[in-house]
C-alpha cells in the first residue's frame, strides 16, 4: 500500500490516463481520509463527450486502478477547455 493519500493517487493516475489535460487538481472534503473528494479535470478528451459518459470514464479508471473500495464519495468535474473558460468566466 503507498503511503500517499487517497486523493494524491487518484490525481496521479488520472493525470497519467488524461496527459494533455489542461488541469488536473482535487479537494478532500474529508480532512485526509478520503470519504469526499472532489475532481476537477480540463481537457479536450472530453470534447463531444456526453458528462455522464465522462464520469462513467473516470469511475472506470478508478475501478481499474484498485482504488474505488477506498473512496466513498467521488465528486467530478470533468470540462473541455471551452467548457472551462466559460466556467470561470461566470
């Protein structure tokens, strides 16, 4: 078992399956134990992809990874550059 947290592992590997994303980043809403993370990802990966189909991606890669028994609540952000943009813009 590595010794990061579950949040550290979780962006490894979706920074290793997503390299072009744009932004890679997580909060644990859980104060370390991983009971609530939220995942934001940018990247063009995405473009034409329905949010239900890249969330479904994302839980996949996590099942793959051994890491799904260990979270409990996986919030996910999952945009296009585009999508992103207008995000922040408002």
């Amino acid at each position: 078992m590595s010794s990061s947290s579950i949040a550290d592992r979780v962006v490894e590997e979706v920074k290793k399956h997503y390299p072009d994303a744009a932004e890679c980043n997580i909060i644990d809403h859980s104060d370390g134990c991983g009971a609530k993370l939220e995942l934001t990802i940018v990247s063009d990966t995405f473009e034409g992809m329905p949010i239900l189909k890249r969330h479904r991606e994302i839980n996949n890669l996590m099942k793959e990874k051994g890491l799904w028994e260990e979270l409990h609540a996986l919030q996910i952000c999952a945009w296009t550059e585009k999508q992103w943009a207008e995000k922040k813009k408002g």
